[in-house]
C-alpha cells in the first residue's frame, strides 16, 4: 500500500516537471494521485521532502535559471515560459529563492563551463570552469582546486550526478562517446584532439566564450615572441636539430611533432632528427615511439632535451642509460647540448604551455652559449 502510494506521488512530481509552464494546482495534483489534498500534501512532504506548492516552485525557478543562462528570451517570456502570468510576481519568487533578481542575475551570471578537457584554454581567458577533470589538468594552471570541482570519482571514472549538480551551461570534451550522456545534462561541445592547440583549439574555445578578439591578440603576441627567439637562436648559430626523449620507468619514448615537440619544431622551427620527419610524413598525427637505446642513433640531433618522470625506477635507469657508450657518442651529448626538464609543465599542450615551453627550451639553449 505504502509503496503504491509512493509511486502515486512521484507521478505528480514527474508530472509537475512536464507542465510547468501550466497553472497546477493543488487539488488537480491530489486528484492524479486519487487522494484528498491534505492527505496528498502530507504524503507528498514525506517522500519528497517538501510541499507540492515549493517543490513546483523550485522546479519554475531552477528552469527560469536555465532559461536566463541561454539569453534569448525576455524576462517576462520566461516567467510565462515556467508557469508564472505575472511577471512581477515572478521576480519576487526568483529573487526571494536565487538572491538577486532575474535582471541581475542576467547581469551577471558568467556561463557554468564544466572542462573535461582544454580547461587550460578557458583560464586563459580568465574564465573559471566549475568542473574540471583533474587528471587532465597540467602545466601552468595546475591551480585548479580553488576554483573547480573534480567531476571524476575513484578509478577515474566520470561521476555523472556530481556534474549534473554543478548546472552547466556548456560542457566540453574529446571522448566523443560521452556526448549522448553529456548532451542530457547541458550543452556539449566535442572537440578534436589532433587539433593544432594554437591556431584551431584556441579560436573554437575563443569562438564559444565571445573572447575572439583576446584570442587574436594572444597569438600575435606569440607570433611576435618565437619569431624573436628563432632570431636569437640562428644568430647564436646553436644547430639546427633538436629531439624529445621522455624516460619513465624503464621506458624511453621519442616524440614527434605534437605535444612535447610543438615548441621546438613549430614554434622555435627546430628540424626533427630525419626518422621523425618521416614518420610524421607518414602519419600526421604521429605521437611518439617507444624505443631501446640501441635505437638512439637513428634519432640523432644537435640537442636533445630529457623529460624525466619524478620517481626512483626513472632516476636509476637515467643513471643506467648515461654510463653507456651509446649515449656518450649520442651528438647532443658529445656537446653538452642535453637538457632535463619538468614533465608537469612539458606534458602540457595548451598554448600557454607552449609559449612557456618555448621560451623554457630557448632559454636552455642559448644559455650554453653565454
């Protein structure tokens, strides 16, 4: 019986949320439920938590929020959108629930971004996401914890509901097999990783945040900053080959063109060892390779810079790999042209970790010429 009257009542709750741009009232919610309405109002505070009259309250102002966040429609069409023929009335109850009245929450209200990806892009902007995966996060803004909350649970499994509470307005990601689940929740936004992170990533965030003109600006900025350092470079007259080699564990991987290479061989225009080269002609989004050291004198270069994961197993197979001779009569190393650097701030692959990449490597460089 009491399970039956329950369903009873969450019928009127789903009913409530499919009309809510109608005038319902309390007896004609009773009368679905085949009950009197005071019977039904204390039956529905006990499964539901709260009155009929409050909970259909909250549901107009919750759909108001949403309506105001899209911008396309006057405060007084959303008030009879969510069921209220005053508006005036209206703007008291939203008030009264939000704080600030619709105008102003209108006003100023900046779009709840949740980044599950490129969260980087949108601080740059100075736009704060309110979700975030943290296990994405790197480089230089790492800071994310003050600001955004972790939508990723334990196994780094995506918490679907933590997201849905945090009410976005746009959600953004790479895993296209998301997007049926993410698209129920808010706006989505698929974007492809291959992507060249300067010129295609940033102008579609700068396209989705009004910020087109920041964006333009940054990248002459940045066009203007490797253009310089090219210059200092050639004039040092450093050599023109340089390569990536990443160890972790036991482990070493040489990188292509993307990622850890995009400061070096497209913003500095460093030449690839020639076995990238081609590998990158083959496949134009060639990542990287897994190698032995036997393989280093295919992926000779003039310097080569060393990005070390922070853990024993990598130290000692660093120190390993350095006693052999293969390494000694590597060219980068015959000239002191090896450089270490941080993998937390080399992993990253927005463009300000990039221009900071860049100016990181032709910092190292050229100091050995000073």
């Amino acid at each position: 019986m009491a399970a039956d009257a329950r369903k009873r009542i969450e019928a009127t709750a789903a009913y409530m949320e499919r009309h809510l741009n109608e005038p319902v009232t309390r007896e004609t919610l009773a009368a679905l439920a085949d009950m009197n309405p005071e019977h039904y109002s204390r039956l529905f505070r006990k499964y539901i938590g709260t009155s009929p009259i409050d909970y259909m309250t909250e549901l107009r102002i919750t759909r108001a929020k949403s309506l105001i966040r899209q911008g396309d429609l006057s405060i007084v069409a959303i008030a009879r959108q969510v069921g209220f023929v005053d508006p005036y009335y209206f703007s008291r109850r939203f008030k009264q629930a939000v704080g600030v009245s619709p105008s102003l929450y209108r006003l100023h209200r900046q779009k709840r971004i949740v980044a599950l990806d490129y969260y980087e892009y949108f601080r740059m902007f100075g736009i704060e996401p309110v979700g975030v995966n943290s296990c994405k996060v790197s480089g230089y803004f790492a800071d994310w914890t003050e600001t955004a909350t972790d939508v990723y649970g334990p196994g780094s499994m995506l918490d679907i509901e933590r997201l849905r509470k945090l009410e976005p307005d746009l959600i953004v990601t790479e895993e296209e097999e998301l997007e049926p689940a993410l698209s129920a929740i808010g706006t989505t936004v698929v974007l492809q990783m291959y992507k060249d992170p300067v010129y295609d990533q940033l102008a579609t965030i700068a396209g989705l945040t009004d910020k087109a003109d920041d964006a333009a600006q940054w990248i002459k900025a940045y066009e203007e900053r490797s253009s310089l350092l090219r210059h200092r470079l050639a004039s040092a007259g450093v050599g023109n080959t340089a390569a990536v080699l990443r160890i972790r564990g036991s482990m070493l991987q040489i990188y292509g063109m993307m990622n850890m290479g995009y400061p070096l061989y497209r913003s500095l225009l460093f030449d690839p060892p020639e076995k990238i080269k081609l590998q990158s002609l083959c496949n134009r989004h060639f990542h990287s390779s897994v190698i032995v050291p036997e393989e280093l004198p295919f992926y000779e270069a003039d310097h080569l810079f060393v990005v070390l994961q922070p853990d024993r197993s990598t130290q000692t197979y660093w120190e390993q790999i350095r006693a052999m001779d293969i390494w000694r009569n590597y060219p980068a190393v015959r000239r002191g042209n090896v450089y270490e650097v941080d993998v937390r701030r080399w992993l990253a692959y927005d463009p300000a970790s990039i221009a900071g990449q860049m100016d990181e490597a032709a910092s190292l460089v050229l100091k050995e010429r000073q």
